[in-house]
C-alpha cells in the first residue's frame, strides 16, 4: 500500500498519480464509458466527487493492464474499508469487469453514492435487476 498525490481524474476509470513521477493508472476491476460514450460525464464527475475529499489517496497496486497502465485500487483514506473502485460500482457508474459481479450490491443501499439509497437516473444499465 501506497500513499499518492491525486493529480487528476482522467476519466470514469482512470486517473493520474504523483509519485516521483506522474503515473498513468487506470482503477482496477471496474470499467466505465469512454470519452463520446453515453455516460463518460457522470462517471467522470463521480470520480471526481470521490476523490474531492482528500490530497492523497491510499492505493493498492495490482499490476499492469493490457494497455500499459498501472492497475490500482484506491481508498479515499487510511479509514476507508471500501475502495473507489467499489462505490464507482455501487453508485451505477462503473460496471464490474467480466467474474467480478460479487460486489455489486454490497454497499448500495448503505448510501454510499450520496443518493439517498437511490439508485441514480441512467445507472440500470450497470446493475443486474
């Protein structure tokens, strides 16, 4: 476990990471709409939201993707038990990667997505009803 400078959030599922050096890292286990897709501004903007509350992040490394990039899940603070990662899935912006659905619900209606235990307008698509 690390300790990182947020520097930016590059999109839904990506952001970048001041180590010594600006680390290209992409959030492990989710996968959110890309730029032109329907649904890239609110994953974005939650990313965002998440991440608002702290300088710093807590990061777990898990490796590379097939793309290059550092693959990692963050924590908001050393006293966060849920990731990033998660609530981007439990708020219905991120969808899990192919074999992780386990979670989906684990922290919906605990209201982690600021709405009230509501599920957000758009989110279905990510959410197995």
């Amino acid at each position: 476990t690390n300790y990182c400078i947020l520097l930016r959030t590059v999109d839904g599922d990506s952001v970048r990471l001041g180590l010594v050096i600006d680390v290209n890292t992409r959030l492990y286990g989710i996968d959110t709409p890309e730029r032109g897709q329907e649904g890239f501004k609110e994953a974005t903007d939650r990313l965002n939201h998440l991440l608002s509350q702290n300088q710093y992040v807590r990061v777990e490394w898990h490796g590379r993707g097939k793309f290059g990039r550092y693959l990692a899940t963050l924590y908001a603070d050393e006293e966060s038990e849920v990731s990033i990662n998660e609530q981007m899935k439990v708020c219905g912006v991120a969808q899990p990667l192919p074999n992780d659905f386990r979670y989906v619900y684990r922290f919906f209606r605990a209201g982690w997505c600021g709405y009230n235990s509501t599920r957000p307008e758009g989110a279905s698509r990510y959410h197995q009803d």
